[in-house]
C-alpha cells in the first residue's frame, strides 16, 4: 500500500497546484472572436459603431480605432488592459498607448476607444497597427477583497472591493493586427444623391425648367461634389457645392427650353451613390436600406428597416426625441427632407399593394399594438399628408389589437423587436397588408421575421420588386425623368408671397388688428388653398383661383383674446410679423390728495408703463431679428 499511497501524492500536489494557478490567474477561454478591433467613425455602445469608409488618412486626420472585449467577467469582476502600438512604413514605433478597464459587477461588455493623432511628420505609406487585449484579473485575490468586504463595512464603512490584477507578462491575451495609409485622399462615395424631381414635367415650347435634387455628405468630413443635369445625354448645367460633415442640401439645377417632344432627364455625380430608396437622416445616421415585400397567404407584408414612421419626425436611436418634437418637426414649413422622403416612399408602398394585388375603395390603416408609443402621434399625422398630396384614398383607423383586425387593410407595426405575425394568420387570409417598419439602426430582424413567416404558411419569400419605386412617384434617379414639350401651356400653379403688414404694432385685448399680405401666380391658372398662421395656429385658409400672372391682396382681422406677442407668418415662406397685445385699462377714481410725502404719485405708474413698452419694443426687435 505504500507504493500506492506514494503515487497518488504527487497527483493531489499536481490537481491542488493547478486549482491554485486557475485561480490566480485569467481564465484561458479568451479568444479571437471575443475581442474586436475596427477604424471607426462613431460609437453609439459596445459593438454599436458605424465604420470608416476606408482605411486611409491624411496628416492632421485623427484615427478613431474601437476596442471591446466579452466573455472576460468572473467573479462578479473584470479587468482587462487595451494595448495599441504603431509602426510606420520604415518599421519605426510612431505610437503606443494602454487603456486600463477595471469593472467591479456584472458588465461583461468592454469596449474604449484610442484616438491616433496622424502628426505631420508620418509619412506617406502603409503603417501597421497591432491591437492587443490582457485578460489581467487576479481572481483569488479580487475574490478575497469580496470576502473581506463585509468586514470593512462593518468596522470602516467601505464598500469597494478592490480589483486585483497580474502582471501583463503573465497575462493571456489576444492580438488584431490592421494596417492603414497615410496620404492625400478623395472619400470615395462620400455623398448620397436621391429624390430628383421636375418643377414641371410638360412644358410649353420655349419654356425653361428646374429640376432639383437632394444630396447628403454620408460622412463627417467636409467635401465637394459636383452635381450634373443631362437632356438627351447633352449636360445643360452643373452644380458644385460644399458640403459639412452629415449635411443635407436641396440643389437646383437649370433646364433651358427645349424642343418639341419627349426628353430624357438625368443626373450624375462623382464620388457618390445615387439612391432610390429615399433615406432617413439623423446625423450621423443615415438609414438607406432597399424596401422587402412577400406574399402571405391572400396578403403580403413589407419590411422596412428604414425608420419611414418615427423618422419622417427626426427620432433615432441616437436623436431620441419626444413625439410632441417629432410633430412639430414634422409639421414645419418649408422642404423637409426626411417628411419628403417618408411621405413618397409610404406613398408608393401604398400605390403598390393596391396596384398589385388589386384592390379598390379607401383602405383603412391601424397602428398595430407593441408598436413604439410615439407613433400613435405621428403616423396620423403623417397619412393625413400623404392623403392631402397624392390624394390616396385611406383612412386611419386608430390603435388596434391583433385580433381587431377584421376591418382593417392595412396594419403598421412600428418596433425595433418583430411583431407576433403568428397571431396574424386570418388577417393575411383576408387579404390584409402589414407593414413592419423597423426604427432600429443596429439591429435588423429581417430572418427572424422571415422564420415567423414562414411558420405561418402560404409565405413567398421577400423581395425587393422594380415597380415599388414608380407605384406614384418616380424615385428611381438611376433611369432618369422624361419631361415633354407642347404647344399648350400646362405650367402648373406657382404661388409667390409678398408684403406682408400689419395695421397695429401694440393693440388692446378685444380690438381687431387687419392682416394683409400678397399673393402671385407665376405658373399656369388654378386653385390654390392661401393659409396664414399667428402663434402656429391657423388664422386665415381659403382656396382661391387665380389666372397666369395674376396678383391679389388678401385681408383680414383678427381679434386677439389674450395679452402678450403674437408671431404672423405665411407656411413655407420667410415672411413674419410680430405685434403686441395689452390688457385694456379701466376707469381709475380720483386719487385723494396725498397727506404725507412718503405715498407714492401717479409718475411712478408713468416710469412702470414706459419701462413695459421699452421691453416689449426690446422683445420685438429681438423677435424680428430671429
């Protein structure tokens, strides 16, 4: 038995000195998938960043290089040590640095980011960058600070453990190596180009055109993009301009008479993508991802990753906004990109489901429960936009249920998690439309989607059909516009505002102030609904009839029911008024004659009302100034 006894000696002194080592040291299971090293242009959270473009930079440029690690939490600890070095094309170290993590709870996600400086003495050439990351936790001793902690509580009223750590050199690690240049640089697709679109697209022989075009900087340097319109092939103007980091800019482009006929007009562009899918911009996000439709059953469903409802108002994930904000956005004058885009590309989607699958009559459109609250808000207001510029004949309906549906068409669902398309399958055998528009722009569920589908049955898989893209509108820039020429004048309706008054400058409470403004048709004869807001609010709407080159004045009063300034303007252009309104004064009694000089007189009152109209004066010019 001794022999025996000898033997296993050594093996409980081996196994003990192994559980010692395990726990004092980082666990082994760090790999190459847990860590992950990128060049960068944002970081949002871990593993949440957009990408550069290219990996090339110039002197002056500072290098965004993200870092993040999992699966290194143990013991309700981390500790990790991000390591960056530098070497330039001649093999000299041009820059290090260490970042130092020291999580004390559960987070298991770590990520930081090293900004490199390119100095102007790194020369031209590739460079190599090596990302290191050190799995540096001591567990044994991190795990003794957690149990002596209770202790200190007690008796010194500590409540931090302290993180221990080993030595780099004993610490398991993984390693990414990139490489990047350094030299003068053209950001290669920089800008996006979308949404062209013809002042008027028949014209009479003689007559000159404009078409205008949308163009966003996709990135957060500065560029220059020059922008070209072509008739028939022949480049009839050129636009340059310069554009900031995340800009959007509408451009207008000159279209000279033309011939008699049909012509062709088309847009080009270098360093950019021309896109048909309209996008959704909140700096320094840009959602541009191609519209998925699929038969279900007797229905169909649409998938959107491109945040049409929540974004037509500015809401993303990093521009987080209330709805109030989101409709005022909305509703503001003027052209609104992302309002324009959302509005064509709904419209189209709309246009498309009844064109293809054949339906007829108003289609009533619910918001689907789960959706995002703030679009109970937003989409009404955004159907009722789309129903006042196309005339679509659809009706909101209101929030609904998943098993409300029976009277409904057509089921928005407006979420960054996928619907429960299980609970729809009578809806689709009705015949009922669901379009999914997804808010999220790090997530995209478009297969888990597809797996519920096809858990439902009678699921064709999605796609991205041509014809989506000129249902009602024409968005596809790629094929250009045909424009044609006539002998009759078909201009249509261009209403130009000017002279804007007011008759009083400080009026009372009760008393009518009269409102008069100018209205011109420059374009061809026909109505026109003419609106005037004061304080946002509606104040005049009527839809009058005017002739080619004619000009009127409109009047009006309006009577002001409370104190205070009142803001006058015309939607959509930048003629604004401000006038004043103060509460009426009554009849005073005589004042008795004064008994003691301490009593104040009537000129203080005089001191008190001039220093209001010198405010309110103030106000005003501040106001007008604005």
């Amino acid at each position: 038995m001794a022999p025996l006894l000898s033997f296993k000696a050594p093996i409980k002194l081996a196994i003990l000195t192994i559980i010692l080592i395990l726990c004092s040291s980082p666990s082994f299971a760090l790999s190459q998938s847990d860590f992950k090293a990128a060049f960068i242009t944002y970081v949002y959270d871990y593993n949440k960043y957009i990408e550069r473009w290219d990996n090339v930079y110039k002197r002056g440029d500072t290098i965004k290089l993200y870092v993040g690690v999992e699966n290194v939490n143990r013991g309700r600890a981390a500790a990790v040590d991000f390591v960056v070095a530098v070497k330039d094309p001649k093999g000299y170290v041009v820059y290090g640095k260490s970042i130092q993590k020291r999580i004390a709870g559960y987070q298991d996600e770590i990520y930081d980011v090293f900004e490199i400086k390119v100095d102007d003495d790194w020369i031209d050439g590739k460079y190599q960058l090596d990302a290191y990351v050190f799995d540096v936790l001591n567990f044994s001793a991190t795990y003794k600070s957690y149990n002596q902690l209770y202790n200190e509580i007690l008796y010194s009223g500590s409540s931090s453990p302290s993180i221990g750590t080993i030595s780099r050199e004993d610490a398991p690690y993984v390693k990414k190596r990139l490489t990047f240049y350094v030299k003068t640089y053209t950001i290669p697709n920089q800008f996006l180009v979308f949404d062209p679109r013809l002042a008027a697209s028949q014209l009479p022989e003689g007559a000159s055109n404009t078409l205008k075009v949308t163009v966003a900087n996709r990135f957060e340097d500065e560029g220059t993009i020059t922008i070209r319109a072509l008739v028939d092939g022949r480049e009839v103007d050129s636009q340059t301009v310069t554009l900031s980091g995340y800009e959007v800019r509408e451009i207008s482009l000159k279209i000279p008479p033309l011939s008699l006929g049909t012509h062709l007009v088309k847009i080009e562009a270098d360093n950019a993508i021309l896109s048909r899918t309209l996008p959704i911009i909140t700096k320094p996000l840009i959602y541009v991802k191609p519209i998925l439709v699929g038969d279900v059953k007797n229905g169909s469903v649409v998938y959107s990753a491109n945040n049409y409802i929540l974004g037509s108002g500015g809401i993303s994930e990093i521009n987080n906004i209330d709805a109030d904000k989101a409709l005022s956005n909305l509703e503001a004058s003027g052209y609104n990109v992302n309002r324009e885009n959302a509005k064509k590309m709904l419209t189209n989607i709309f246009a498309f489901l009844y064109k293809h699958y054949g339906k007829t009559g108003t289609a009533k459109v619910a918001l689907l429960e789960g959706s995002d609250s703030r679009a109970e808000k937003i989409l009404p207001e955004l159907l009722e936009i789309i129903r006042k510029d196309s005339g679509a004949p659809i009706s909101y309906v209101g929030v609904r249920k998943y098993e409300e549906l029976s009277d409904v068409d057509i089921a928005v669902y407006v979420a960054a998690t996928p619907p429960k398309v299980y609970m729809l399958e009578y809806f689709f055998e009705s015949g009922g439309f669901l379009i999914v528009d997804n808010p999220g722009y790090w997530s995209d569920y478009r297969q888990e989607l597809e797996r519920s589908l096809y858990a439902v049955g009678g699921w064709k898989k999605l796609g991205n059909p041509e014809e989506l893209y000129y249902s009602f509108y024409d968005l596809r820039i790629d094929r250009g516009i045909e424009i044609s020429i006539t002998t009759e004048i078909v201009l249509p309706p261009k209403i130009t505002y000017s002279d804007l008054r007011v008759s009083k400058f400080i009026t009372n409470v009760g008393e009518s102030v009269e409102i008069s403004f100018k209205v011109r048709n420059e374009g061809k004869t026909g109505k026109e609904v003419i609106k005037a807001l004061v304080n946002g609010e509606t104040a005049y709407e009527e839809e009058i009839t005017l002739k080619t080159g004619e000009e009127r004045t409109i009047t009006f009063e309006y009577v002001p029911e409370e104190e205070g300034s009142y803001k006058v303007e015309i939607p959509g252009t930048n003629l604004v008024k401000v006038f004043f309104v103060k509460a009426k004064t009554g009849q005073l009694a005589p004042t008795p004659t004064p008994t003691t000089p301490e009593k104040p007189t009537r000129g203080g009152g005089i001191v008190v009302g001039s220093a209001a109209l010198l405010a309110a004066l103030v106000i005003a010019r501040l106001l007008l100034r604005e």
